[in-house]
C-alpha cells in the first residue's frame, strides 16, 4: 500500500513524541531542562495546524511544479536512476537554502517563516513549529528544479526527507561534532540560526549541508562564550496559533497603511523585514532589542496546566486521525475536520493564557 505525505507524518509521530522524551529526560539528568508546558505546546500545535493546513495547499504547489515540469522541463530525467535522487537531494537542498535566506530578507517571506523562530526555548518541539502560510510564495524557488527535469515524484520525496533531517537539530543537548559541523547542518549550526544576538542573526541557512553558507559568506560558528538567545527580535508573548501566523502580515498591513508614500505601500512587503517608512516610524516606533531577556511565560496554575494538556491531546488525535483519513474524505468533511482541529488548538493557546492581570504583572517582571 502506498502512503500519502501526510500519513508519513503520521508514522513518524510516535518518533518524534518519544525523541521529544527523551531530550525532555536527557535534560532533567543533567539539570538542564529546555522545555515549558506552554511553549511546547504552542509550537507542536503550530505543526499540526501547519500539516493540516497543508492538505490544502500542497496539491496546489506540486500541481504547479507538476505543470512546470510538463511544459517547460529542458530534459527529462529518469525516475528510476539513483543518481537522479541524489541531485535532486543536493538541488532541493540549494534551493531550500536561498528560499531561506530570503525568508529572512524579505517581509513578505519572513511574515511566513518568522512562526518557526517564534519560540523563545529551542529544543525538539521547536522544530514542529511551522508556520501555515509557507505555501504563499515558498514553491517559487523550486521552480528551476522543474525546468531542469527533476520529476515531480523525486521532488515530493527529497521534499520529505530535507524537512525530516532538520528534525535532529533543534537540541541544545548536543555540542559540537567537530568534522560534522564544517560540511552539514547540526545542533551547534542550527543553533545560531535560530539565534538573535547580532553576530548569530540571519546566519547558518542549510537544510542538510552548511556547505551552501560556508559558500555564500552566510556561516557563523556557534561561541561559547556567547550562548544563544532564542526567538524573534519583537517576541511575540502569545500561545494563540492563529495569531502567530498571522501577527507579522498584521503588523505589514498596519505599516502598509499608515504611511503616506505610495511606493512604501509596497515597499514594506518586499524590503528586509527590519524596514520600516520612515513617517511610520516616528509615529509607531518599535520596541528597542535588550538581551538577555526573560521570556514570555506567565505563571500557570496546575489546574490550567491539566486542562491545556487535555485539550493539546485531544487535538492531536482529531489531527492524527484527519491526515490519515484525509485523502478518503470529501471536501466539506475535510474542512469541518481542519475546523474542528483549529478550534482546538485556539483552545489549547486560550486555557495556557493567563487573565489580564497576571499577564500584566508579567509582562512588567519581563521588562
């Protein structure tokens, strides 16, 4: 029987939740646990949602690199040559990384990837965190793959495997790798992508190979006497998942709106995403960058906790079971089921969100 995408990632749930266990044990011995309850929990749901959403979106993106490949391919390579697999890893893995790059130079690209760099811990949960908007404008990178004759099955699979192998490297329970971290992406690497102190920000891009930033002058090696401080320059101090990935296309739109200047309209959603119009600025200006920070993390009572824990689980299996069913089901059941499980992890995000007042109190220990 053969399998969808989607019940891959099933599959290999059980994989990642027992990985998750383990680095959760691995940290409770050596006194160095990573994870929150509610952090987790955000940026597992945002991969769910992500996934689920995807049911969506990803026959539209193969479709289209599909008909690519069918009108404009300039050879057409054979499916069943190994070498074939192997280019397409490495060329997938190429384009993976200026798709990347420009997620972090581009507003309108960032507003998609900034939901996976949300996460103000780093740990395996952190590499579930993706973001549901991805599909806007990411498959126009692989493009070029289509036209050099890739065959659509061979990038659907090098797909899947890029996206798994980056799984690994969201751990700060393993150092350096010494000959490892000069050729491929790894924990250390990873690290200071994810990294907003100055001398780590927009570095380290490589989905398998590191090789690409080594390359293009984007490498930076992880110091030890500046460890890593984790999420987005304006944290986002929210477990809501719909508004994590919508807040920052919210925040092009305010700019967009509030300046004068017709061409920084559009300029906002094309210039690095620090970039703001100038009159915008003056009127709304940002919060300045202080690190070390303290983390958005409002204290939870247990009974909050237990009642976030139910409502997460039982958006699990509601997912769980969707992407196994998913391609059984016709489209209004479909959507009802993509519903039901955005409700639930809005619910999960609302029961881990204190009331106003202890956010409050919070938000003025944090500052």
């Amino acid at each position: 029987m053969s399998l969808t995408p989607a019940q891959v990632i099933v599959l290999a749930t059980p994989v990642f939740l027992g990985l998750i266990a383990l680095e959760l044990f691995v940290g409770w011995r050596r006194g160095r646990n990573t994870y929150r309850l509610a952090d987790a929990i955000n940026s597992i749901g945002l991969g769910m949602m992500s996934q689920v959403v995807g049911l969506f979106t990803k026959v539209a993106a193969i479709g289209i690199y599909t008909w690519v490949y069918e009108h404009a391919a300039l050879v057409e390579l054979p499916v069943d040559a190994v070498w074939v697999w192997v280019v397409g890893l490495l060329a997938y893995d190429f384009c993976y990384y200026w798709l990347h790059r420009f997620g972090h130079t581009m507003a309108l690209l960032w507003a998609a990837h900034s939901v996976h760099h949300q996460s103000e811990d780093y740990n395996l949960s952190t590499a579930l965190r993706q973001t549901s908007s991805g599909w806007i404008a990411g498959w126009v990178f692989y493009l070029p793959m289509a036209v050099a004759g890739i065959p659509p099955l061979v990038f659907g699979v090098v797909a899947l495997i890029d996206l798994l192998y980056q799984y690994w490297v969201h751990t700060q329970q393993i150092g350096k790798l010494g000959w490892f971290d000069r050729w491929f992406c790894s924990p250390s690497n990873h690290r200071v992508h994810h990294a907003v102190n100055d001398k780590y920000l927009d570095k380290n891009y490589g989905g398998i190979l590191i090789v690409w930033d080594r390359l293009f002058g984007t490498f930076v090696e992880e110091d030890d006497a500046e460890p890593c401080v984790y999420g987005t320059i304006k944290p986002l101090r929210s477990w809501n998942p719909i508004w994590a990935n919508l807040s920052f296309y919210a925040e092009l739109a305010r700019d967009s709106w509030h300046t004068r200047s017709w061409a920084d309209k559009l300029r906002r959603w094309f210039a690095p995403p620090g970039w703001r119009p100038a009159d915008v600025a003056a009127r709304f200006p940002g919060e300045p960058l202080v690190l070390p920070r303290a983390p958005y993390d409002p204290p939870l009572p247990p009974w909050r906790q237990a009642a976030a824990l139910a409502v997460f689980v039982a958006a699990m299996l509601a997912t769980l079971a969707l992407l196994w069913w998913a391609h059984t089901l016709a489209p209004a059941a479909l959507g009802a089921g993509a519903g039901a499980v955005f409700a639930l992890l809005w619910a999960a995000g609302w029961v881990c969100t204190p009331s106003a007042s202890v956010s409050r109190r919070a938000r003025a220990q944090a500052a």
